[in-house]
C-alpha cells in the first residue's frame, strides 16, 4: 500500500481551445474551504456519525472535459500503489495512480481486465488531485481507493466530486462513500468487508463503514473514532486478523491499538511510533506482527516484531544488516512462516542500481537472501503482495508501472504483468542543422545529468513524422549548462544558481532534490530554465519552467513518476522530457501548462498525439492511443481506441504544420479540410446481443442498438462469427430511417467454442457488442480445417532483389503448421493448402490459391497466408474529393516484380489482398515477413504499416502478424529468418512459450510474445515484431496443448 500525501490544491487552469476538448463542461463549484486549522478538540469516545458530519469537503473546482484523449500501454501510465491476490491465485489485482484497476493472469500474464475510474485520464489535461491511497481485500475481490477530492461529471454535467470509493472486481461497479472533511491518509478492509478509513483537516478522523459488500453502504451506521491527544491523522491502518482489533499509526507520534469487539470501542494500547509505518504483516499464528518502517523525525530504516499486545520483541535496523543501505526504502512486508519474512524494496545497496528487490529474512539468524531483482531508471515506491497460501509473491517493477509474479520459496519468475517494455530514460533534440526530432535511450544510467548524447539509440523524425531506423548521437544536442555568458552554477542538493558570468542572477530551489535541469536558448534574450524535482513525499516529479532570475513562468503538468531528463530545441522553442514511463513529453516555451505533444514507444510500436487528440501512429500504436468518456461518477469511463476515429483523427500531416508553426490551433487555420467533429458526436452506437435458444447446432440469438451520439441514428446491424460476417447475408439488417435496431436471427453453429458479436454502424463510427461465447456439438460434417497459403521468394525475375532464406522460411512453416496444429486430438482434424516458392509465386498464383481456399473455407476454419519476400510502397497519382493527390499504393513482390516499373497487376496490391481475403468466412492470419534490405528496393518506403492498416480494419478483418516495423529491417541466419525461427518455436510450445493454461489452447498473442521475445533479443532490439488485431475478432486459437504439459 502507498500511503502518499498529497497536498497540492486544484489549480484554476483553462483547458486549450480545441474540437476535442470543447467538450460539454461541468458546472463550477465553489464554496469555502472546510479545511482551515482549528483549536484542538477535547477528547472524545466513540459516537455515531451525526448528521452534521455530513457535509462534504468543499473545494474550489474546475471545467472538466468529458472525453479525454489517452495513453494506453497495456499497462499502468502511473505507478501502482497496491496490489493483491485473488483468494484462488489465479489472478493478480493491482491498483494504479492512474485511476484505473488492472486485472492479470498469475500464470500467463495477460491483461484480463481494466477498470478506468469515473476520473481516469483526467491528470493527462487538467491539475487535479491524486487518488493514491489504496487497499485491496484479502480475496481480490474489492478495492477501496482514497486521496484528495476528484472531479467527474455526473449525467447532468454537474461536477460530481468524491474522494472515497469501493469498486467491486467481479460486479465492475463503483460506489462513492460519503466522507467528512480532509482527504483520506490511510485505508484497509477487514477480513468481514468492514471499510476502515483515516482523514486528515481538522479532525483527524479515523471512520469505519459497515460491510461494503452491501448495496449501499450507510455512512449514519458508520462508527468514527477518536482518542485523547491524537493531533496526528492516521498514515497507515490495518485490522487484526479476527477483524476485532484496528492497529493505527499516526506519523512519528503514536502507533495505537483500537478494541472493536466490544460496543463502545476503546484505545487498549498506545506507545510512541518513532517513525512511520509502510506496512503491517500478521505472523501465521497470529501471536504476533512485523511493523516495516518509513524515515521520521529519529531516520529510522528497518522494521519491527511486536507481539500481539503491541510489546517490542524484536527490532531491525537496515544500516545494522549486512549488505543493505542505512536508507533502504522498505514498503512491504509478510510473513512466510513464523520465523520467515518476504519483504519488498526499491533500494538495494548503496553501491548498486536501483529497483526492485524482494528478500527472505531469518529472524532466528537475522540474515537476509535476496531471492528477485529487477533494476530500473530510477527509485520509485515498491508496492508487493502475496497469496493467502505464501506461495507467490508479487512486486512491482519498470517504475512501479509493472508488476512481476514469483515463487516465494526461490524467486523464480512465473509471469509478468505489464507491458514488460523499456521506459526512455535520456532525451536528445535535433542539432540547429537537422530536421526537427528527437532521439532517447532506454538503458539505465548511474550519473546524474546527461551532458553528452552518445547513448542516444532511438530517434523519430518530426519533419517526416516517422521513426528514424539508425541514430547517429551527434546529429542530437542534450541538457544546456551554458548558453552563452550564462550558465548554471553551484548546484547543491536541492537547488542550483543561474550565473550571467561569474554573478549569480537567481537560486532555483526544489527543496526535495533537483532531477533534471537545462537552459533554454532564447537568442538575445535571457535564457529560460526547465527543471524537475522530487514532489516531498509522494515518489513523483514536479516540472516547472523558470525565468533565469529563478521566478516561475508555469508550473508544468501533468506530475510524473521520475523525471530523468530534460532537452531543449536549439531554437528554445520547445523541450522534451521523458517521465519515468513509457511517454516522452514535449512543451512549448511560451507558458502552456500541458505538453504541446506527446510520444510513446512499446515493443516497437509508437504513437505521438496532441492535447487535441490529432495522432499519428504505426498500425499497432492505434491501439496504445485513445479516448476516455465519463458516464458519470459511479460508472466506470469507457475507453475508445484511436483505430476507431482514424478518419477524422489521424492527421500526420497537421503534426507535421503544428511543429513548423509551434501549435495545433496556427495548423488548424492553415489547413483547406474541415476540423475534426467534437469526439462526442462521434461516439459509437452500442450494440446488445442476447441468446434466445441454442438446439444442438442451431442458435438463435436477438440483436438491438441504440445510437452513441445525438442525431447519429444506427444505420445497419452485422451479425460477426470469430469476427468475419456470415454468408448468404445471414445476420445483416439495413436500418431505415425512424426503425428501431432491432432483429432476431437462426443460424448453424460450428463445432467447438466460438464467438459471437453484433456489428453496429452509425453514420460515422461502428461499434462491436460484448460477445456471446458458445460451444457447438462436434459431427463429422464439420470438422475444423487449417488452411494454409505459404509463399517465400528468394529468386525473383530481377536478380538485385534476391534474398537467401524467404522460400525455406515458407515450406518450413507449411510443413509446421500441420505437424503442430493438426491431429484428432488438435485443434483442427484436417489440413490443405498450397506452398509456392520462387517462380511459382506469382500474383496469379497466388491470387487463384485464395480464391480455392475463399470456396472451401467455412465458419470454424483458419486460413493462414505467410508471404516471405519483399513489400513496398509505390507512389501514384489519384484524383480525390480533395483534388489530385500523389498516393502511395503498397504491394507484397511476386516473382516477377520489377520496382522500376509500375507493380501493377505485376504484385499483390493491398487491393489485391483485401478483396480476396475480406470475404473468407473463416478467421485469416496473415504472417508477414516483408521487410528486407535487397539493394534493389533500398529506395522505396516499406509497405508493412499501412497494408497492415487496411487489411486489419473492421470491413477487411485479418490479423496481421509481421516480422518488423516499417522502418526497420528483417534480418536472418543460415536457416531461417529470426522472425521464422521464432514463429517455429512457438508453434512447438517448447519451454519458455505460454499458453492459456485453463483452456490448454495457444493463441496468436502466446506467439506473438514467444517471436517479440526470441527476436528482439537475436538483433539487440534492431527488429521488433508486431501483432495487429482488427478490434471486431477474436484471439485466434492455432493450436491445442496437451495436458500433460
């Protein structure tokens, strides 16, 4: 648990004036601060919630958009401050600073669930208060969240605010609990779901809710407690194990022992805390507990062993055991057995990188093994966890942004949950004589600041809006120290001078230690200065931008993990900053709060996107970007990924003007189309699917929808079976003007567990309902069949092009596919297919193959179609609404392909491929392995990213699955490509590749992480893999796993 306290007020910034965010607002609060100091009260026994006490804190507030545009990494974007097991282990609930609750497989990995907060994504685009106090119950099911007071929208716009809540995991709802004034320090549930909550302000309350399993949960039957003295609010609190006893500690002052078994409770013990409590474990006897300790006003590091009365039995001391630093940050502790302890820390020794590292401690001996680490950027606050069995044991990792699950007797890995990709740590912008961009390392650094650019390793282009495949480090300048005659001087913890010569003009204080720091250029005119530094006590950065006499020009948002670095353009009009997680930020320097935009890179795919929601990205960054809608304080936000809106959001070329022109708004002018709509008349429709009758192989199910957005009526309706529409226009209605969406519809169900969706459009977006997962009888007439199009050339028409291992790569594959993924007792009982390899592989060859297989295919089948060989983009011209544009088309080469000549009819166009593969019935993979260096296509933009687009959007369906991102190269061995080689373990299911371990079935994700993995790890992270899922399919399962694997 991270017991954060967070006292920053809600500043009154306008947001910027964009399509986006003009959204419809929330109305203003305002009344006076309830929080004001006040003499001490006398002391008081416990009495029940008055009806006075209802009265809400009241704070100042603010416009609140109701869509936000969002990163989503598959991960947290902000570090997690709790964790917990379910009470069968399987799954690993973790709580984020974010605002959202993540749901992982203990055994896998995968993400099983997100649930966004009524106020999720509200930091990325306003100054809001942090929810950073959280517990989760003993069996995963509940978790409660507190912090400073939040702000949503309710359904009438009025700004809701709440600082308390209890979400249920399983039920996905969310139910504020009304609270008095002062935001909440500490939480914990008891093991009968009582809710016990500490409040800071005046009274210093510590309040305990009846059972928050009920409906509703009455805050008059709520019991408070307060003690003689007590002039410090609780920081921590933790129930006994029989629910009877609460242990409370408050600061450095006094750690007490509440009675609740009895109807008046009462203070049974009480002694001098001495230093701050991280975290409370209750030995397995329950004779006593261990009491981890944060730095008070005495500096102590260690923890301690009471004795179920609360007498000292044992105390340890970090500067007293060997091999630890004196200021090891230690944030969790549990008991293994009796004379064992697990504990969780972001320190190690002081001579070591910082990260996380996990420990068993001996109390008999007083020794200590460290049995997991994992080294990071930076010091963040460790949260860990561990089944109710003490066989696992969870910490988290990459900044607090990840979590990893291991055994606890040995610390061996079982699974790791996150998007287990490097974080940027150092920052570089392009030197005054380059194009505009900016180039990071994700390696991990000891020095403090970065004055030189040579590990610099990744570089995207901002001129050309597009990753830069190799980065030369001196074309990137880094930190400023000087500029001219000034310079920055006499840095000493905490605060440093900027000098004009040898006189010091200003002192830049950070109090809490200096992160980063750069001058800014800005001609003749005195420099800026940019520079972050640890928020006290939160484990967060604060940036700001500064005059060079040390006065604020702004205070920069959003707060983030760890600021390790910071550049500035040479023209001082913008600086980049890397964060501590997967976002790099870039501002402007003429005093706007919120970055002007901002980038992402993970495992390979990326995306950079404006505060207006304007976006570019690879195919697979769409999904990483996105917009969050509220729906109001006690319903979870829905999130909208960008693929959705990439018609009217995709705009590299407005990115491209707003870099030139210093912002979105002077693009926007300059540009001949129209301003993207507000996203809320963009909205989806919601489509409802619901099973009426199943009979053996019939099904009959009921379809219905309503509009997303005002005066945006649903049009048509699709029934979708594993994502591809039905034959013979079963399960499509046209909807009429005025119609309800509504339709019944019969049809065959195929052998075997499969699903079904409805597929809703409206005028200008569509929209998949949750899907119906359904089992159908097995029969000889549908056995399930692995169609294969395997096509690989090495030997083209043109001899510059030729390659060394495509055609092998296609008839390993070919000949794999069956070996591993057909049999009686697999997942497909027959296999067919076609290899053609060098001259045979031509376009009509190859379209005349799927066209045999688009005849035979039917519902319950897999077509996969691997090309080996080269793909590029070739420009033509084309005549639009717009006028005529010079457009590229992208093409996988044939045998015969010349790339001097125009490619068509002469290759397979992505035209080509979308025709001949949309109206498969069955699910299609398409295996793409089309990035390569021949000298005969250096030229010519690769193809990967943008026919991947085409061919994964709703209308054409196919997974794609390809060997590299566009701009970089598919490299191989003798053998076979890296990415083959890879593909061919995976199909094996060998050690080291997952699978679902419930369903014992290998999906294409399983693969995908098993390639990612085996060939970023070949080419040192030269080449990464990437996995595009059209949003309307499913997972696509290749394979089953025997048992007794």
């Amino acid at each position: 648990m991270s017991l954060l306290r967070f006292t920053a007020a809600l500043l009154l910034l306008s947001l910027l004036a964009a399509p986006l965010l003009a959204q419809t607002k929330g109305k203003k609060n305002k009344k006076k601060n309830a929080d004001e100091p006040v003499p001490a009260q006398p002391a008081e026994t416990v009495k029940p919630l008055a009806a006075a006490d209802e009265a809400e804190e009241a704070v100042e507030g603010e416009d609140i958009p109701r869509v936000i545009p969002v990163f989503d990494p598959g991960s947290h974007t902000q570090s997690i401050c709790a964790m917990g097991f379910s009470s069968d282990k399987k799954k690993l609930i973790t709580v984020g600073e974010d605002s959202s609750i993540q749901v992982w497989s203990t055994s896998t990995g995968e993400r099983l669930d997100i649930l966004r907060l009524p106020a999720f994504g509200h930091e990325q685009v306003s100054s809001v208060n942090a929810w950073h106090t959280a517990t989760v119950s003993h069996d995963g099911r509940y978790v409660a969240i507190g912090g400073g007071v939040r702000q949503s929208l309710s359904e009438g716009d009025a700004s809701e605010r709440a600082k308390l809540m209890v979400v249920d995991i399983e039920k996905r709802t969310v139910n504020h609990l009304r609270a008095p004034s002062g935001e909440v320090t500490a939480l914990a549930i008891a093991p009968d779901y009582r809710l016990a909550v500490a409040f800071g302000g005046r009274r210093n309350e510590i309040i305990i809710y009846p059972e928050i399993t009920a409906t509703e949960v009455r805050r008059r039957e709520s019991t408070v407690l307060k003690g003689e003295d007590l002039k410090r609010n609780a920081d921590f609190l933790q129930f006994s194990p029989d629910g009877k006893q609460l242990l409370s500690s408050h600061r450095e002052r006094d750690f007490v022992f509440w009675n609740l078994g009895t109807n008046v409770p009462t203070i049974t013990q009480r002694f001098g805390a001495q230093a701050q409590t991280s975290c409370i474990a209750w030995s397995p006897d329950r004779k006593q507990f261990a009491r981890a300790l944060l730095p008070g006003v005495q500096g102590k590091h260690g923890f301690e062993i009471r004795s179920a009365e609360g007498k000292l039995l044992q105390e340890h001391l970090f500067k007293e055991i060997q091999g630890f630093a004196s200021a090891t940050d230690l944030r969790s502790i549990s008991y293994v057995n009796p004379q064992t302890l697990l504990f969780c820390s972001s320190d190690s020794n002081g001579s070591a990188e910082p990260g996380a590292f996990a420990y068993l401690f001996d109390l008999t001996t007083g020794q200590a093994k460290r049995i997991f680490e994992d080294f990071s950027a930076g010091i963040f606050h460790t949260a860990g966890a561990v089944s109710a069995d003490g066989e696992l044991g969870a910490i988290t990792v990459s900044m607090g942004l990840d979590a990893v699950v291991f055994r606890v007797k040995d610390g061996a890995v079982v699974a790791r949950c996150g998007a287990a990709s490097p974080v940027p740590t150092l920052v570089g912008w392009a030197a005054a004589d380059r194009p505009a961009g900016f180039a990071w390392s994700e390696l991990r650094h000891r020095r403090k600041f970065n004055t030189e650019p040579t590990d610099l390793q990744f570089g995207f282009d901002l001129v050309k809006m597009e990753p830069i495949a190799e980065v030369r480090p001196a074309d990137y300048g880094v930190l400023r120290e000087s500029v001219g005659e000034w310079s920055i001087r006499k840095q000493v913890s905490g605060k440093f001078d900027v000098n004009r010569g040898e006189e010091s003009i200003g002192t830049i204080q950070g109090f809490n230690g200096i992160l980063a720091r750069s001058l800014i250029p800005r001609g003749d005119e005195p420099p800026l200065v940019i520079w972050a530094a640890n928020k006290i006590r939160t484990g967060s950065s604060r940036l700001s931008l500064s005059k060079s006499d040390g006065t604020t020009v702004t205070r920069l948002f959003p707060d983030t993990i760890f600021v390790r670095d910071v550049a500035p353009a040479p023209d001082g009009r913008f600086a980049i900053v890397s964060t501590g997680a997967h976002q790099l930020n870039i501002y402007t320097t003429d005093g706007q709060a919120f970055p002007f935009l901002s980038f992402a890179r993970v495992n390979g795919e990326w995306v950079i996107w404006s505060r207006e929601g304007y976006f570019a990205a690879s195919p697979g960054g769409e999904k990483l970007f996105g917009w969050a809608v509220s729906n109001g304080p006690d319903r979870l936000s829905t999130f909208y990924p960008a693929e959705k809106f990439s018609k009217h959001f995709h705009r590299p070329d407005l990115l491209k003007r707003a870099i030139q022109l210093g912002s979105i708004e002077a693009a926007l002018k300059q540009q001949t189309e129209a301003r993207a709509p507000a996203l809320e008349q963009l909205l989806p429709p919601k489509g409802t699917l619901t099973l009426l009758k199943q009979t053996d192989g019939r099904v009959q199910v009921q379809a219905s929808a309503i509009p997303g957005a005002p005066d945006k009526p649903v049009v048509a309706m699709r029934l979708l079976l594993d994502g591809r529409p039905l034959t013979n226009g079963v399960g499509t209605k046209t909807v009429a003007p005025g119609e309800k969406a509504e339709a019944t519809w019969e049809l065959e169900f195929p052998a075997g567990t499969h699903e079904l969706k409805l597929l809703v459009r409206g005028e200008d977006s569509s929209a998949v309902s949750d899907p119906l997962v359904l089992k159908g009888p097995k029969s000889e007439s549908q056995i399930s069949v692995l169609h294969r199009i395997c096509v690989g050339v090495d030997q083209y028409a043109l001899p510059a092009l030729n390659l060394t291992s495509a055609a092998k790569d296609a008839t390993d594959v070919f000949a794999a596919l069956e070996r591993h993924c057909v049999g009686e007792h697999n997942r497909f009982g027959r296999v067919n297919g076609t290899l053609l390899t060098n001259s045979q592989a031509t376009r009509s060859t190859v379209l005349k193959a799927i066209a045999d297989i688009r005849k035979v295919a039917k519902a319950g089948d897999i077509v996969v179609f691997l090309f080996a060989g080269h793909g590029i983009a070739q420009p033509h011209v084309a005549i639009t609404p717009q006028g005529i544009k010079r457009l590229d088309e992208y093409y996988l080469m044939t045998h015969e392909a010349d790339p001097n000549q125009s490619l068509k009819d002469k290759s397979l166009s992505g035209s080509d491929l979308r025709l001949a593969l949309a109206d498969i019935e069955c699910p299609v993979l398409l295996v793409m392995d089309s990035c390569h260096s021949a000298s005969g296509v250096k030229a010519f933009r690769p193809a990967t990213d943008d026919l991947t687009r085409g061919l994964t959007d709703a209308s054409a369906g196919v997974t794609v699955l390809a060997a590299a991102m566009s701009h970089e190269v598919a490299s191989a061995t003798a053998e076979n490509g890296h990415f083959t080689a890879a593909f061919l373990k995976a199909l094996q299911v060998g050690e080291g590749v997952p699978y679902d371990p419930h369903e014992h079935v290998l999906y294409t994700h399983h693969i995908y992480s098993v390639v990612f993995s085996e060939v970023r790890k070949a080419t040192n992270g030269k080449q990464n893999p990437f996995l595009n899922m059209p949003w309307t399919v499913p997972p696509l399962a290749l394979r089953d796993v025997p048992f007794t694997k």
